[in-house]
C-alpha cells in the first residue's frame, strides 16, 4: 500500500502542475482575508450564470447562492425555512387563515384543510404567501412580489421561457400564459388582483402578498417554493421576447451581459472582475436580509474563491499542499487512508442521498425495439434479474465499505417517517436469490450456449449497460454476478448527453440512473420515475395503470396520515416492478483543511461545501 501511495503522490504532482488553475499555495496561505478557497472538479466552468439554464457541474450551484427561492425545504421535519418569503399558509376561498390559531403567522392545521378543501367542488386550493419588507436586488432595487408574479408566471410560458423543467416545476399552479398572453389566472398581487375580489391586499403589503391558486396536492408549493429561483422582473422582462427567449442559446448584446453579470437577491454577489475561466470568485452579499441570530453575518466567510480542477487526483493532491480549503467533490473510500495521514485535515463521512439503481428498458420504442430487449418487458424475467443483483458486494468491493445497500422500495431505511420494511424483498441471502433466479429463468429459457449463457431463438441473452465511464467497475461486478444466472452484460459508453442521445428516446437496454424519493418530492417525482413516458426520469417508460391509479391517489389525498401511509403501499408495488433494481447508496465523503477555517459541518447527502458549514465556519488565519 504505502508504494502504491508514493507512486499515486508522484503522478499527482505531476498533473497539478500541469493545470490550469490559477492560485498558489502562497496566495492561501498568505491570504489573511477571511476568503475561502474551494476546490471543484469539472471539465469547464460556466461562462455565464443564468440561472434556469443549466444543471451541469458547478452552474446549479452558483445561481443558488446568487438567486434565492421563497423558502428552502427540510425533508426530515417537512418544514419550510424562510428565505425570500418569511411565512405561508393554505386560506380558505374567502382568504382566511386555515392554521391552528387563526392567524396568518400559525402553524398549518392539516385537518381543516383537508376538511374545508375535499367538501368543496373547486378543483384547486388557495395560498398566502408574504416576503420579507427588506429583500433588495443587487442592483438596489427593491425585491417585490411582482417579481414573484413574473418568474411563476413565464415558468409556465414555454414560448419565452424555453425550459421545459420549468413547466414541471409549475405543473400544479393553476396558471398559465403563452407568448405573454395570460390564459389561466392562478396567482394574484395588488398589480395582478382577482376581480371577484377575494383576496383583498392592503395597501401596505402590495409589495410583499400575494395569492396563489394550486391543485389540491400538498406537494404543490414544495417545487414552487423550493426549486424556482426569483428573477429580477425589471432586467429580464424588457428583454425576453419570443425570438430571445430567456433559456436563450445563443446569447448576445444587453443579454449576454445580464448572463454574465446576473442581478441577484442572494446571499452572495458575482464578483466578476476577478472571476475567469478558472476561477469563480463570490463576495458575501453585505446587504443580504438573513441575519445570524446575534446579527452578524449568516455566513461566515467574506469570500469564496472555487478553483477548478480537471480531476479529483489533481484536486485531491490540491487540498493536501493546500492550495485549497475545501474539497466540493465526493471522494473515494480508497483516498480516506491518504487523507488520515495528514495534519489540518477534517473528513466529512455522510450517507449518501441518491440510491444508484440498475433501469431497465420495460417498454422500448417501437423503433428500437429488438429480441433482447422484449424480453424486459416481461416482469418475471426482470426478477430473476433483480434476484442476482449483489448490493453487498458491489459496496465492498466499488466502495470499499462505503456504502449502505438500498431497499428495492427505493426509500431511504434511514426515513423514519416513510421507510416500509416490507419493500425491502431482495435481501435475503444472495445463495438463496441465485437459486430462485436460476429456477426462474431455468423455467423461461431453458437453453445454454457452450460457455454457458441462456439463449433465446438460438442467440446469446446478452445486454449492454449503457453509462458514464467512471462506473465501468460498477458493470464488470454486475457482469460477474449476472453470469451466475446466465445472463450476458456489457459496458456501453453513454457518451456526453445520454439523456437526449439514448435515454428520454428509450433507445437503450440498461442504465445506471440515480433515484432520489422523499416526501419533498413525492408528488413530483414518482409521476416523472414511474407515469411520465416524455422527457422524464422514466426511462424505460414503464407502464403499469395499477401504479399509476396509486401514484395519483397519494398526490391527490388532503389526509397526511394517508398519504404517507400510500407511499409506503407505493414502495411495495415499486419493488415488485423489478424496473429499477437497487445497486447501492454511496456515502458521501468529503474533506476540507483546518488550518485556516474550522467550524465544518456534515449534512447527509452533502459534501462539507454545505450552506451549515458556511454558517458556522471560524476563521483562525490570522492567528
């Protein structure tokens, strides 16, 4: 081991001095501004920072710290924090308060909504939502609902917004325009009243109430109030139009510079002279509105400076010179002995978030449809399938222990909350699941080739795993325990767009996909993994009514008792599909220098770059 590491450091150094970034191990360490230096591994950074266009590398996650949503969501309480919006609660039709006091400021009673809503024959429910007083653009100007009004509103307008996340995002807010003509009036402020005058808005809150009409789903306001970034309606409005659309792909002129320069309302400001191809640089916003509870600062440091890396080697080899501070890049468990050795050095161990699942392809394209692939189709040999998968050894072996194996009901075991035991059917011994796979499949197709593999119409039973390069361990050890029941599998490279290339098309036999189901998303997610057959997370564009009819009972139920007790009828009927086959749950590992800042933070799912350790970060440079 300890010559494999010497060999490792010396390839390391070599590949940090070959890369581009810009920052020296003396710029850090003589740096006695409380100035963060971040390290990322990615191909490019993004040369623009509009914030609905992009989901790669590190885009998403600069335009969450330079924009704000209304609130931010905790999966394990349920509860919303404020952020652009400082409270919210369901009204009835005359716009009063369905809390348990009364009062606007209440806490939600879930009882009288669910009473006042299901007796009534209106196909939506109503909402209040009121902002901070105090929330300023980085422009100055001030941050209002109508702001509100017009990001909802062209999220729901494919014509000028081209982004059709969007519309998934505003798929249960009872409004909708087209080429900036209203058609549907599902939202109302002061500029925008409702003309039965319902929701009366008093003078003094016309910048900070509004009302929204949503369907009769709890999970409605989670997308719109946690996903939906707030734009700036006075830069944006004059300049999108049909022909310059605001997901626009080739932008120019007053457009390319307000993607460049974007005007946010979040806790931290582009600083755009000092950011470049290599470096993005974010200045604490010292106007931001959230304070820490002693009135200081929420976060801590002054500045982030994000380096980029074009490898985790390189960027691992970065954090142990110390060039950077933080690593906001998962690690692999083979690293963390490297890690250990080092002084100043936190490591962050967290469970991972996503479950990694085997989807197979349950209803392929006419077009590319094939004899192999027909045979997905059938549920029982997709059990057999299922039955051979070894989580266990795919985490000891890939994760070196890391990892936690995931229950085929596709919840997390650790949610108290939603976790159903009974869904977990594919983990009794794997001795005993070969056997059945065997006898399955011994039942099906019979016939063996002279190496061993079934066969099907006198052809090998063979099929590719389509997926990024960095899994093909992942594939060689599901080659190895396919082929005791069989079954022939091969890596195929998905390449730089798998999603349009091969998987929204259903032009695939197999993918690698990671699944993400809590009660945060429910209502939006098991329709995009299970119901949804275009553009969505749906790739095998499986197709089951029964599944479906649950799926639409749970979003559509008032009574939060029941619903949580459909999802975990869900995870039962989610397992017996045998669609997505659960590989694993990755822990997250992380690591970050302490020779400078302290303070670190673990959060589940999370690197330690999180929005906790930026709270809590203590900068002991100077000393």
């Amino acid at each position: 081991m300890k010559t494999k590491l010497t060999a490792l450091v010396t390839a390391l150094a070599v590949c940090l001095s070959l890369c581009s970034c810009s920052t020296s191990i003396a710029q850090r360490r003589a740096d006695m501004t409380e100035t963060l230096y971040v390290g990322v591994v990615g191909t490019s950074f993004p040369t623009s920072f509009m914030p609905w266009l992009s989901r790669e590398g590190i885009a998403p996650t600069v335009a969450s710290m330079v924009y704000n949503t209304l609130f931010s969501y905790d999966d394990e309480t349920g509860e919303f924090a404020p952020l652009t919006a400082k409270r919210w609660c369901y009204v009835d039709l005359d716009g009063e308060p369905l809390t348990v006091d009364g009062t606007f400021d209440g806490a939600i009673d879930y009882a009288a909504v669910d009473s006042y809503y299901s007796s009534r024959t209106e196909d939506y429910m109503a909402v209040r939502i009121e902002l901070f007083d105090d929330v300023y653009w980085s422009d100055g100007e001030k941050l209002t609902v109508e702001d509100v009004y017009y990001s909802f509103d062209i999220a729901t307008d494919n014509a000028l917004s081209n982004h059709a996340g969007a519309l998934a995002w505003t798929s249960d807010l009872r409004h909708t325009s087209e080429k900036g003509k209203l058609i549907t009036q599902g939202m109302f402020t002061a500029k925008h009243p409702d003309l039965s005058g319902t929701y009366p808005i008093n003078k003094d809150e016309k910048d900070t109430v509004m009302y929204l009409h949503v369907n009769k789903v709890f999970g409605a306001v989670t997308t719109l109030f946690s996903t939906i970034l707030i734009l700036p309606e006075h830069i944006w409005k004059p300049l999108v139009s049909e022909e310059q659309q605001l997901n626009n792909k080739s932008p120019s002129g007053d457009f390319l510079y307000q993607y460049e320069h974007p005007v946010g309302s979040g806790a931290w400001l582009l600083n755009t002279e000092e950011t470049n191809s290599n470096t993005i640089v974010l200045d604490r916003n010292p106007n931001y509105h959230l304070k820490a509870e002693d009135g200081s600062p929420l976060y801590k440091a002054e500045k982030l400076r994000m380096m980029l890396y074009l490898d985790i080697n390189t960027a691992i080899f970065a954090l142990r010179k110390g060039y950077i501070d933080i690593l906001d890049a998962g690690i692999s468990p083979n690293y963390v002995r490297l890690m250990e050795q080092e002084n100043n050095m936190f490591i962050s161990h967290t469970e991972g978030g996503a479950i990694s699942c085997l989807t197979l392809n349950a209803e392929p394209a006419v077009q590319d449809k094939n004899d192999m692939r027909e045979l997905l189709r059938d549920k029982q040999f997709r059990k057999a399938l299922a039955l051979a998968v070894d989580g266990g050894e795919l985490i000891d072996k890939i994760l070196e222990g890391s990892g936690e194996t995931a229950s085929a009901g596709l919840i997390s075991k650790s949610s108290e909350l939603l976790y159903e035991a009974r869904s977990d059917i594919l983990s009794s011994p794997i001795a005993e699941r070969i056997d059945e796979a065997n006898a399955i499949l011994d039942g099906l197709y019979p016939d063996r080739d002279s190496s061993g593999y079934r066969t099907h119409n006198g052809r090998r039973i063979s099929f590719e795993i389509l997926t990024a390069a960095g899994a093909q361990d992942t594939v060689s050890y599901l080659q190895r325990q396919f082929e005791r029941i069989g079954i022939e599998v091969s890596f195929k490279a998905a390449g730089s767009a798998p999603e349009t290339t091969y998987l929204y098309r259903g032009d695939f036999d197999m993918t690698i996909q990671s699944v993400i189901l809590n009660m945060a998303n429910a209502d939006i997610m098991y329709r995009s993994h299970f119901v949804t057959t275009e553009r969505s997370s749906n790739y095998g564009k499986l197709r089951d009514p029964q599944l479906e009819a649950l799926i639409e009972e749970m979003r559509t139920t008032l009574d939060h008792g029941k619903k949580t007790k459909l999802i975990k009828q869900l995870q039962i009927s989610v397992a017996e599909e045998y669609y997505k086959i659960p590989l694993y749950t990755a822990d997250v590992i992380s690591a970050a220098r302490t020779d400078r800042f302290t303070g670190y933070r673990e959060v589940q799912g999370a690197t330690v770059f999180n929005g906790e350790t930026l709270k809590n970060l203590k900068f002991i440079g100077k000393r």
